[in-house]
C-alpha cells in the first residue's frame, strides 16, 4: 500500500482549514443582518407599546349646556362648544331683556363669551355696568364646564331645556321679569314648545312647555313685562302661573290679582303652546 506523502497531507490539512474559514465569514453578515432585523422589528415592537393612546373619549367635542341662573333681571344660560376638550365658543342662550337689559345685554354678553374662550375658564371680569348678568354668566359658564369635565362623551348637553337664540348678542330675549319654573328638570325624551309672543300694555309674554308623555311636566315664562314696578308684578304672579298651568294642564287658569294683564297675557301665549304641543 502506498502511503501518503507528508507535505501532502499538510496541504489538504491548510486547504480544509482556509476552506473551513472562508465558510464562517461567508456565514456571519448573514447572520448579523437577521439579527439586526429582529432587533430592529423588535424595536418598532416596543415603541408600538409604549406610544400613549390620543383622542378617543378624553378628546371631548360637541356642545354642552350650563344651567339657567337667576339673576335680578332674568335668567342667565350659557352653551358652550368644545373641540378636542377646549372652549371654541361661548354664546349666552338666555340674558336678561326687556327694556334697559336689551341693551345692557348686547353689550355685555359678546364681552362675557369672547372672555370665556379666552380664559378657558369661568375666572372671567365682570363687565362694567352689567354686574348681575356678569355674575349669573359666570355661575352658568362654570356649571357648563363642570359637566363638560364629566360627560366623557362628544356632543352631549348639560341641559335639557333648549337654546333660545343664538345669535351674536348671545340674548334668547328671556324676559327680566319671566321667572322660571320651580318644578324639577325635564326627564330625557321630553320635549318643549314655545307659545306665541302676546304683547300687553305693559310688555311681551310668552311661554314655553316642557311637555312628556302627552302632559306637561314644565311651564315658565321665557318673557314677561318688566323694569320698574312691572319686574315685581311679574315676579310675584309668573311663578303662579307656571304651577297653575302644571296644574291644570290647560289654559283654564286663574289670573293672579294685581296682575291682571300678564295673566292674560300668559294664558293666550300658553293656550298657543298648548295647540303646538297637541296637548
């Protein structure tokens, strides 16, 4: 048998071992760039997880109702408009009118609700010359933002009661002498109407229903004669004929004394509501 030369044996040797050599480093970029990859994807992975989640419920938009604040010269109410949790308008659904309040109140309510949107808050100044609507703006507007922190969902309205105008003064002409309602908010699914204006000798009357399952759970006088010895007239007989009418479910009610042209007054703009709402 022929054996094998030395120095050929050293050649395959080296040859196998460069062979073996050249494999490994052929192999290893390809495994540094799948490893990389996985660590790249396991990254994209992570910073998946960690991202915060934006929007949703916390991003509160949509419109939200502060409640009807009496003031001395008639009910306040303020609306807001949110987008993304923050105040984009602020508008006064009700401020007093009649009379001086007419002007004293297409003044004062574009300053109160341009400061609302400003401030984000209810930590607004009182307008000068408007010290109760200011007032009752602004326990209406803090209210508004109370629930607007609450209601955790886009669009909802912190009041029933509907929107009396919206236009740039703010005022929905509720009058300084119509005193709302003592009975408790309308229930959901409730629905309101409002009856004609009916002037008398000494100002415009109209009343509004809140009327559920065919009754009426709710009646106020949105306007009602007022400055000088008319705000007490009105005052003192409103709130009368609101729980009259409640009362009665009809416009067959009593005049209250003293008040004798209010009260009819009332009882034809509520007779109109009553043929709105079918009632």
């Amino acid at each position: 048998m022929k054996k094998s030369h030395p120095i050929r044996r050293v050649v395959l040797a080296t040859a196998a071992t460069v062979s073996g050599i050249v494999l490994l480093l052929s192999l290893k970029p390809g495994g540094d760039a799948a490893a990389s990859a996985q660590g790249g994807a396991a990254a994209q992975q992570s910073a998946a997880g960690q991202e915060s989640p934006q929007g949703g419920t916390s991003a509160q938009s949509g419109t939200v109702t502060g409640s009807v604040t009496q003031t001395q010269y008639g009910p306040v109410q303020v609306r807001l408009t949110l987008s993304g949790g923050k105040v984009t308008k602020a508008e006064a659904v009700q401020a007093p009118s009649g009379g001086r309040s007419d002007q004293i109140s297409g003044d004062a309510v574009p300053k109160l609700n341009q400061e609302a949107v400003a401030a984000q808050d209810a930590d607004i100044d009182a307008v000068s010359g408007a010290t109760y609507t200011s007032a009752g703006y602004k326990k209406s507007l803090q209210s508004a933002l109370d629930k607007a922190k609450t209601s955790g969902s886009a669009g909802s309205s912190g009041s029933s009661e509907p929107s009396g105008s919206s236009g740039a003064s703010g005022s929905s002409g509720a009058s300084g002498g119509g005193a709302a309602s003592s009975q408790a908010p309308a229930p959901e699914g409730s629905r309101t109407v409002n009856g004609d204006v009916v002037q008398t000798q000494y100002g415009p009357v109209q009343v509004r229903l809140t009327v559920n399952g065919g009754a009426i759970s709710k009646a106020e006088a949105v306007k009602a004669p007022s400055g000088g010895r008319s705000t007490q007239v009105s005052a003192d007989a409103v709130p009368k004929l609101n729980e009259a009418a409640v009362t009665a479910q009809s416009a067959q009610i009593d005049a209250v004394s003293g008040a004798t042209y209010t009260s009819a007054g009332y009882k034809k703009s509520l007779q109109s509501a009553l043929d709105e709402a079918g009632v």
